[in-house]
C-alpha cells in the first residue's frame, strides 16, 4: 500500500501533486484534486478565514464577471415555473461555469416549452366547460419528450416555425453536457444562452403581448380580445 506525502498543498480548491511512496516506486506521482476547507470550517474561528479566501476569489473574478454581464441581454420576463431556472441558468454564465450553464439553458427552456404547453391546452370537463390542466394532470405533460412538445407547439401555431430550431439546437446542447461528453463549453455557453433568450423573447418575455406605454405596460390591440 502507499504512503502517501504531500510535496504541493493548496490552502484552497485546487490540483496538488501528491508523491506515492512506496518500497517498490519511490518517484510515482499522482495529480488530485484538493479541497481541505470543509474540514477547515470545523474548527472553530476559522470562518472569517474561509470568507476572506471567498472574497479574494471573488474579487480575482470580478472583471471577467463584468464582461460576461456585458454580454447577456436584459430581459422583462412573466413570471413562471422556469423563473429561478432561468435566473440560476444567467448566474450560472455570469460566474463562468460554462459546464453546467449549458445543460441549465436546455432545462429552462424545456420548462419554458411545457408551461407555454399547458398555458395553450384546454381540456373539456363538460359539455361547456373548458380549463387548463391541473398540476397533477401537468405532472403527465412533464412525461411528454421535448421533440413532441416542441413539434407540437410549432404545428399548431402556439409558436413561430422560427423558434423549432433554437429549441432543437439548444435541447442537442443540452444532452451533450448532461452526458458530459461536451469539449467547448465555453463557446457552447454563449451558444446555449443565446438560443435560450431567442425562445425567451417569442414566448414568455413581457413584450410577446404588452407594449410599454408613458412607463406602463399596455396590452397590444392584437391581445384585446384574448
């Protein structure tokens, strides 16, 4: 068995090389993974410690973050089911994890989908009764395969032909990272949140059916009779 003995510690997050000791390799090195806070923050009076590391972190970061803001467009959204989705998907870029920014763009516009979805579906209850699907009746749609909601909505005219591609783009995106088996996050990051605002704005962005009027939102003339 080895005895492992550490020839680089980080005090932070980072890789170290570890040297393997051992009557058989005396030089075998082996690169890891290091993560020593957690069992830092269990002795008592080092939590002010920890907090000044995560606020040299942040403050390291902080330009790049600027320049990331920079680039996400500015929304006005309904509120809905994909709300928090959406805003951890946008903070998700801000901070620079690529990785998961772009498997939380594809959740948050599939929510986006089912809820449009369920918004548009009326079920009949009786002879003259009409209504939205219930939580647990939207429980069965949540079942459904984002290529036959996707389809759906874009047949039927709930949404423009013109966002079929951005859900596809965005859903292949997304199965790439869930597997993990993305190699460009960084570009497919941008990818991933443009697509997601493309779908943003046909759908459930402020200003699919309000216009803003002397600073109020006015509902457009073609949302009148609705």
């Amino acid at each position: 068995m080895f005895a492992h003995s550490l020839l680089l510690f980080s005090t932070y997050m980072e890789d170290a090389i570890v040297t393997a000791n051992s009557n058989i390799d005396k030089s075998k090195t082996l690169q890891v993974h290091l993560d020593t806070i957690p069992n830092l923050l269990k002795v008592q009076g080092q939590e002010e410690k920890v907090k000044n590391m995560l606020r040299d972190k942040f403050e390291k970061g902080i330009d790049a973050m600027i320049v990331r803001y920079r680039e996400l467009p500015a929304i006005i959204v309904e509120y809905g089911r994909y709300s928090n989705l959406l805003l951890e998907a946008r903070q998700l870029y801000l901070e620079g994890k690529y990785y998961s920014c772009v498997a939380m763009c594809g959740i948050t516009a599939e929510r986006i989908a089912k809820e449009v979805l369920r918004k548009n579906l009326l079920i009949r209850k009786k002879k003259d009764e009409w209504n939205s699907p219930s939580d647990e009746q939207s429980e069965i749609l949540d079942r459904i395969d984002m290529y036959s909601i996707r389809e759906l909505l874009v047949k039927s005219g709930i949404v423009d032909n013109s966002l079929r591609k951005p859900f596809q783009s965005l859903a292949e995106l997304r199965n790439k990272y869930s597997h993990a088996t993305g190699d460009s996050p960084n570009d497919d990051a941008k990818s991933a949140i443009e697509y997601l605002h493309q779908i943003i704005d046909r759908t459930v962005s402020v200003f699919v059916n309000y216009d803003i009027s002397d600073g109020t939102f006015v509902l457009k003339q073609t949302n009148l009779k609705k």
